[in-house]
C-alpha cells in the first residue's frame, strides 16, 4: 500500500534507514526498517526470506526505538522462528513429502516436462528453471484428484452432494465449505499421509449438512471417518512443515 501511495504521490518517501543485526541466543538475527506515514505504532513481522525481522515505523519514531523494541520482543522473534520452520524452496537434491513419504527431488534433463515417482524420489524432467513450478502445478493436479475422490466418497456416504470443488493456496485453512456446496482445500494436502487429506475432505462434506461445529457435525464425521483425532493431531504438529515448502510468506 504504501509503495502504492507513493507511486500517487501522496506519500513522500523517505531516506532509508540502516538495517541492524541482534544476536538472539546465539543466533544472528537481521533487523531492517521501514517507515509507514499510517502506521499508528511498530509493527513487526518476520522477514520474507526469515533471516530475521522487518518493523514498520510510525511517523516520529526513530531506529533507536525501532531497534530497542526488537531487543525487547527477543522472546517472540525466536519463539517465531522456531514455530514457523524455514522456507524450503523446492530444488534439484532437497526433500518434499508427498503422500506422507519423504522423497528426494531430482531433475532429468531437458525432456519434455513429465513427472515421475520412484522409489524415495520424485523426477521432475524439463527445463531446471522451472522445476518448482511444474512440481507445484504437478502437486496441484495431484491433490486436486485425491480431493475430488475424497471428496465423492464421503459425499456418497454421508448423503450429500456439493457443486464444485476448488484447490487453492490458503494459509489459514485446510478447507473450507461454502452454503452453495463448493468446496475449496489446500493443495498442500497432498504432501500430508492420506489419512490427514481424507479427514480434512470428511470434515468439509460434513459440513454440507451441518454448518457448524457442532455436537450433530462431529457425530457424522467421526462416525465416516475414523481417524479424525490422529489427523488433526498431524495437522498441528507438522502443518506449518506443509506450508514451509515453496512457502508463499
Ligand atoms: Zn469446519
């Protein structure tokens, strides 16, 4: 937004300011600044790339105070760090789970873009630049089918049916069912082991007939799906890992 208002003029941009570095037990932690003429106090996040922090500055508040803050709230930024683990870009020789399975990522040559699981691996062949595209957009496609199955089976089962079904990049949620009957979830969902992708598929076709979470809601899931426990359990211990994969922060 502001580099919107600036481009209108509207907003005067200032010099810049230095960025600093703390050490937070043990651990360099890069500080960088930014002035916000609507900014109403500091604010900060972590950084892209998670090297460390970016604060946002009122107007009249200076480095000094920006950079005390960061000392001060030293707890939350490692505390944060760790929660959320480190973007992992998806490369030639890294690892993705898929389907719960850990494989390695390989690239074969130039040929035309096929993608291929073999055993611990996952081959993506084409041109390297583009090897996180096309295996996101491969993952994608994947998770799309597991989903529709998924999706089909518990509607069959649970006397519902639903319009549409989309998969999406969301951060905040799993899925998400609208009162129409479309049905959107995350493609993330099929790095997870399947048990966690059918019950997050159970959870929002329950929902086509009970849009709530109530007492009515978790008797159909839990009587459809088994493993609802174990899943969400999964989900809030290695969520954040699905989201850290070309992650989009
Ligand atoms: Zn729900």
């Amino acid at each position: 937004m502001s580099r919107f208002l600036e481009t209108l003029g509207l907003v005067k941009r200032r010099k810049s300011l230095e960025p600093a570095q703390l050490a937070i037990e043990g651990r360099p932690i890069a500080v960088s600044f930014r002035r916000h003429a609507k900014a109403r106090r500091l604010i900060m996040r972590l950084s892209r790339d998670r090297s460390g922090v970016v604060i946002t500055l009122p107007p009249r508040v200076g480095r000094n105070e920006a950079l005390e803050f960061a000392k001060k709230s030293s707890r939350w930024i490692i505390e944060r760090l760790t929660v959320e683990p480190a973007a992992r870009p998806l490369r030639a020789g890294t690892e993705i789970l898929i389907r719960g399975e850990l494989r390695q990522i390989r690239h074969a040559g130039s040929r035309r873009g096929t993608i291929t699981l073999s055993e611990n691996a996952v081959i993506v062949a084409g041109d390297l630049a583009h090897l996180q595209r096309r295996l996101i957009d491969w993952l994608k496609v994947e998770a799309k089918r597991d989903l529709v199955k998924a999706s089909e089976f518990y509607a069959q089962a649970m006397g519902v049916s639903f319009h549409r079904l989309s998969v999406r990049d969301q951060k905040s949620r799993w899925g998400s069912c609208t009162s129409d009957g479309i049905l959107s979830y995350s493609w993330r969902l099929v790095l997870a082991p399947p048990f966690v992708l059918d019950y997050v598929a159970a959870h929002e076709v329950a929902h086509l007939r009970h849009m709530n979470h109530g007492r009515g809601f978790w008797r159909l899931v839990l009587s459809h799906c088994s493993e609802a426990s174990r899943a969400k359990t999964w989900l809030k211990k290695h969520g954040a890992e699905l989201h850290a994969y070309a992650a989009i922060r």
